[in-house]
C-alpha cells in the first residue's frame, strides 16, 4: 500500500478541513489511526496576517510544533505560504484587492514515507470560501502545504 | 442549510478526486444527489499543456461543457488554471522547473447557489502528487478553481 | 466583418479611457452603436482597494452589473483584477511598493461574439499615470481584463 | 498641456495597435507630429519566444532602436516584458498552459516629458487576442510596457 | 578583462553588503577604484513601503541619483523591485504574510561596460535576514536588481 | 557573536560564487572553517531545466545531499527555486522570454545557528549573467535560497 496517496498526510489534512460536522469524529479518527498529530481552526478575515497568525497561534497552542525551534517554524511557515497560494490563485493579496476569506484549517504533522529515514513531515490544507466582504458574494477556495519539518 | 459550504461545487470535485478506491462510488452518488453532473480523470506530465488538455478533452467528451461555445470553455479554462497555482503554488511550471505531476482531476458543474438566479457554475479540483522525475521523490498537491459558466 | 477586433468590446472600453476631451462623445456614440452599455470615471491611489473599490462601484451605480448577483460581481471582479496585472506589471501593489496611480477606468458590457449564444461579456479598461507619490514623477499604464457575465 | 496624457507615448503606442484599417494612416500621422519615431507589426504564437523576438527584430530593422548598445536592448527588453504582463495577466505563459496568441505590436520612441533633461523613453503596445489554439475560442488582450532609454 | 564580471557593478553592490565591520573600508576603496559611486545603510521592518524608502531616501540624499529627473528615479525604484524579488522570493510582501526584514542596502552608479557609449548603469544590492517578527526565527535573505540609467 | 551574519550560511555560499579566481582557496578555507561542507559548480543555458537539473547533479555527487532521502532532495529543490526567484526577478523563466544565463552556483550544507538543535541547512547561491543570447547584452544577476534539511 502507498501510504502517500492512500492515507497521506495531505489527504488527511484535507479530510479535517472539508469534514461536514457528522463526519468530522470519524474523520479525525482516522487520521490519529495514521499516528498523524493535528490540530484544526477557523479564521476569517480581510487581513492576510491575521490567517497566517491564526493557523501559527493554533499550531504553537495545540504544540504541533516547537515554536522555540526556528527550523519548525519556518517549516510551518512556508506549508502556510503555499496553502495560501492555492487559496488566492495568483497573488497573495487579500483586503488589498478587495475580498475576505472565511477558512477552515488543518495542521498534521507525522511520518507520510515508509521509510523511517524520511522523518517528519507538516501539512497545511485551507478549505472554506473567499470573496467580496458582503455576505453570499463568495465562493470556496482550498490549499495545500507540505513541507518537511 | 447553506448549501456552498455542506454540498458546495467546490467541496464536491475536492470529494471527487480525494475518495480512496471503496469510497468513490458512495461519493458519486452524493454529488450526483447534489445535482451536479460531472467528470473524473488521471493526467500525468513533466509538460503542463498536456495536463490542461486532458483536462479539457475530458470534460469536452463527458459533455460537462459545450465545446461550440467560447464562453464554456473560458469558464473552464479559467478554472483549470486558477486549480493549477494551487497545485504549483507560485510559479505555474513543470518541467522547466525539473518537477513532474501525476493527478486526478474532476470537472463538476451545476447550481452551487439556492438563488436560481446565480445559474451554473464550475469547479476544476485536482489532487495528487508532485515532485522529481524520480519515483517516490514527491508529495502530495491539491489545487481547486471555481468559475461562473 | 470579425466584430471581435473591429469593433470589439475590448478595444471599445479601451477607445473609452484613451479618449481626448474632444474624441469622447465621439467614442460613446460608436460604443453605443455596437449595443455595448458602458460607464466611465476617475480614480486615482496608492491604496488597491479603493482602485478595485471606485470601480465596483461606478459600475454597481450605473446599473452595468446587477450587484443582487454574485456571479455579476464575479465576473466584473476577474475582470478588474486581469486589468490590474496590465497596470501593475507583476506584483498587484501600490503603496506598499511606494507608487501610486491616477486612472480613467471604464466597464463596458454587452455581447461581442456574433453567435448569439456566446451570451454577455465584460470589460474592464484602465489607462493613466503609475508611479512615485510625487507629481510628474510617473509614466503611463495600461490594463485591460475581459470576462464572460 | 500636459504632453504625458494628451499626446503621451504610451498613447501613441496603443493607438498604433488599436487603429483600424481606415485610422491607421491618421493615426500614424499624429504620432509623427508627436516627434515620437516608431514601427508596428504583427506576430501570431504559442511560442512566447517568437512573440519577444519578432517585436526585438522589427524594432531593430526599422532602427527605433540600436542593436549594438545593450542599453538600447535593455530598455526595449523590460518595455516588452512589462507589456507581456498585460497580456498574459498573472502568468507569462502561452503554449504551456494551452493558449496562442494573435498580436498587433508597436514600439515608439522619443521624448514624452517637457524637461528635455528628461531624455529619451521607449514605450511597447500590444493588442489582439489570446485564446484557446482553436479559431474563435479567443477574447482580446493588451498591454503596455515603458521604460526610460 | 570582462569588467562585467571582474569588478562588475552588480558584484561590487554584493560585495558592500556582505562586507564584515573589518573588511568594509578595503570594499569600499576597490569600489571607488573602479570609477564608481555608492551609498550604504540599513533598514529594518514589515512593512515594504519604508524599506523602498529607505533606499530611495539614501541614494537621494548621497546624490547618488538627481531626485528632479524621473529617469534617474525610475531607473532606482525598478533597481528596487527587482532586489526585492529576490529578497521576498515570490510575493513582494512583508508584514501581510507575517514576516519582517532586517537588511543592509548599497547602491551602486557607474559604467560597467568597456563600451563608453553603454553609458551608467545603476545596482541596488540587498543582504539581511528574513523571518517571523521575534528575534531569532529568521534566515539570511539577498537580492539584486540592476538597470541602466 | 552572531554566526548567522558574521559567517552565515547564507553569506558563505553567496562569498563562494563572488570570489575572484585569486580570492577562491581563501573563501573555501573560510567556509571549511565555519563547518560547513559545500560544492560549486557553473552553469548556463536558456532551459532552466538543465541549470536545476546541474545544480541537483553537483550536490548529489559530491554528498552535499543524499539522494536516497527525498527530505534532503526537497530541502535542495525549494532552495534552488528560491534561488532562481532572484536570479530571474518576478517569472522563473529563460528561454521562454529570450533570455539566457551563465551561472557560477554554490551548494552549502551545515548548520548555522548556534542552538544545536537548529539542526542542518542548507544554502544554494547563484551569481552571474543574465541577458539576450547574443555576448555582451547582458547584466548580472544573483538569487539566495536557504532551507532546513
Ligand atoms: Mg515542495
Ligand atoms: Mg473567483
Ligand atoms: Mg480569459
Ligand atoms: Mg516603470
Ligand atoms: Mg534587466
Ligand atoms: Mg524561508
């Protein structure tokens, strides 16, 4: 079995984030069954740096990641760079081009190689809508991120 | 029930491309529920103009879009394009940058919106993995666009 | 006669903001031939979001597109970000990369295939002065962005 | 008068690629009056390559610019690359992500500010359509590049 | 001698900036010797507007280019972008994707090339680190933008 | 002492592309000194597959990386992206925009922080010229990407 696609750490990060709310037990019963740590969110915004902050504080908070070990955090910090690219398709550029985001978001964190030697790996996935900052004017976005840690 | 984010286009073409193999004709049958009609594929390539033909070609034979008409195919393109940099996330290029894809694609289209009045819309969702022309040197990538058709 | 180019919906919008003061009634009478609805104005900042916002908005009051809709405001808002790539030239930034714009702007709507059913379409011509937040300091711009509605 | 925005070089540049075939000979004739001197032409690719080297040929054998300083070429290489963003609107891509072009080109050279001090600028216009490789499946497209010579 | 390379413009504004305190003042004497003219300082911050001031601001004030002519200004500010390319590495963004800089900047003026009728040329020349705003979580980060004046 | 700008990673590699033929035995003492173990290399060419792809080549072969671990090779490939994010100022392209490169490039490998449990990173420089492909029109042009490994 290839774990990568079967049950691979970005596939499982996008499960928690597109879970509706009946599947969401079950959903993060299995990504623990993967051995995968994780923690999931909401944030919303016009402002690009209260996302990034959003998915950093969670991330710190749910101890995911060791926020005193820069080689962590910069790790997280790029898989949320490359989440996002997904999420705005072209330029990074939220308020500043007049639209907002409302997002759910995933961090996993464990090992999506079988060979042990490959070590640990952080996935980043954002699913939920973008568009202007009037209600119903928006339609969803995803992302994903993957580095490793 | 807000139908955009519980059976959203979006979320439905990620289902699509994200369901292991048990789980794929279960997912079919929610989407086809949801009245979307759609279309599902694979592509592999070092050469991007080829993974946006097959995606084309097969929404072109599965009569998901009217190849006659101009407006259809922009809204596809667009879609397919906007799924692209999330999959790439940056730089839209595969084997310029030495790097390869191997995805599943879906095309979903119908009414996202309980507005009649919002018409038709699309979705373009791609996962699988991206990386060196290498077996195994590659991760996971997910990208989705959405356009009004 | 290849209505496209000759008297195509881009190159109205655009014949509409590089009108001189005495070539204007003169260019409306030929946009309003061609059964395109139209509407023109100024904005001028080093803040993207009122450029995108000025735009809207001219376009919102003058009953181009119909804001109830979102897939109106959608295709108008593709448009106006196309046309900002045109403009900005790589990054879509103003003040935070130190420069400002002054622009004439129009929003130009109607159908320019000659199959009926290729349907409306939209676009979005800008041309003025970009560059540093001092007068005279500046060069001319240019962006266009063309969407099906 | 304000020569920037009246008789600019930027203008000048899209009228050249704008005028049809009854404007043309005016429109060249005002744009001799501006002191600006110029060429235009057409090139047609998926091949962004061939599109770069047909403007950098034609404004070498029409002698807007000297081939041998590459200062010349620098300014006029930047010039056509910032008018490509217009065109292109995100990605300056053409074959590899499955669109072809048909372009209208014309470079302008001369002096656009009042302050002789200010010397010699280049200005690049493009118009036509970009599209799906397949004949009517295209909308229209511009963009403008100027740089200081 | 390729002076381009040797003691070329671009390598002397590399050279200024990543110079330790004991060997600055031997830097700045081989780049006086070869003819050209420089300014240095530093800038730190999130937000990218003061860091493109920073420079504009010290190359004014050092007369290393004349404010009152926009070719010279233009000249600078692309010199700018493009050193920020490579800082930013993808989105010319700072504080909106939660990151800050602390940089050393030089700018460089003169004639690179043998051929006197290549004229000046101009460098700007970045070298610092970027990272999350706490002290320490930060890599070491260069750019270089060079155009002719 | 600040290792990470007294004789950072970073610095190192960008100090092995910059060094004159007489200054090479010294900078590579240097940065043998800092523990640091390291490759250079040449490259040039208007495919920018072939530049990643001797970059990749050089630091397999001198066990700057191990190949065998796609971790190592991941670290490697979104350094040498960012690098050339640099070198090329806003689209990673060459051919494709008529231009080309010739490259001297460096691999550093080691670990720059003092808190061991920073763990290794590494570091890819590139330095040399970009410009038409014809001698003498080009500039210089540099690109710093640095990762945890
Ligand atoms: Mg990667
Ligand atoms: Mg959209
Ligand atoms: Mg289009
Ligand atoms: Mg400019
Ligand atoms: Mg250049
Ligand atoms: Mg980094």
């Amino acid at each position: 079995m290839n774990k990568t696609i079967q049950s691979g750490i970005g596939k499982s990060a996008l499960q928690l984030v597109l879970a509706n709310s009946h599947e969401i037990e079950d959903t993060k019963t299995r990504v623990i069954e993967s051995d995968y740590s994780f923690c999931t969110g909401k944030t919303g915004s016009m402002d690009m740096q209260k996302v990034v902050s959003a998915i950093e504080t969670a991330a710190k908070r749910n101890e995911i990641i060791d926020e005193t070990l820069y080689r962590e955090m910069h790790a997280l910090y790029h898989a949320i760079l490359e989440a996002l690219e997904g999420v705005t398709r072209g330029q990074v550029l939220l308020g500043d081009v007049m639209r907002t985001v409302g997002l759910r978001f995933s961090v996993v964190r464990g090992r999506p190689y079988e060979n042990e030697a490959e070590g640990e790996w952080i996935a980043v996935a954002l699913y939920g809508t973008i568009g202007a900052p009037i209600r119903g004017l928006e339609h969803e976005t995803t992302g994903l991120g993957i580095n490793h840690i």
